[in-house]
C-alpha cells in the first residue's frame, strides 16, 4: 500500500496522527507529512481508518 496526503485538502485536525502515528505526523504549518509511505501488515488496516476518518478525504491510498 502506498499512502498520500494532498496537502491542498489537509486542515491539520490530527485525526490521521492519532489513529496512525507510525505512518502520519502533523508538522509545524498543520499539515500531515506521511513518514512511513509504503506501511505493511497490522498498519494498513489503521491507515484505511485513518482514510476514513479524514474529515476533508485528503488521504489517497494506492496499490503499488
Ligand atoms: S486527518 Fe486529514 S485533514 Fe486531518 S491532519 Fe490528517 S490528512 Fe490532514
């Protein structure tokens, strides 16, 4: 799984952060900075939360 913020959506709640925090950090301009962009196994399914939870849908999810 490749993951991806579009930092043009991002508002900076933290949702993803909380619910993802090996994969999702928010700097210091409030925007979320994806520092595991390919996470395997048990995280995926709390990176798909982490989609879902998004208020704005700024996360993206790829295959590849
Ligand atoms: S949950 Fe969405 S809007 Fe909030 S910090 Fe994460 S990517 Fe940005």
């Amino acid at each position: 799984m490749r993951v991806s913020v579009d930092g043009t959506k991002c508002e900076g709640h933290a949702l993803c952060a909380g619910i993802a925090p090996t994969v999702f950090e928010v700097n210091a301009e409030d925007l979320a900075v994806v520092v595991d962009e390919y996470p395997g196994g048990a995280t995926e399914s709390e990176v798909r939360s982490a989609a879902s939870a998004c208020p704005t849908m700024a996360i993206a999810l790829g295959e590849s």
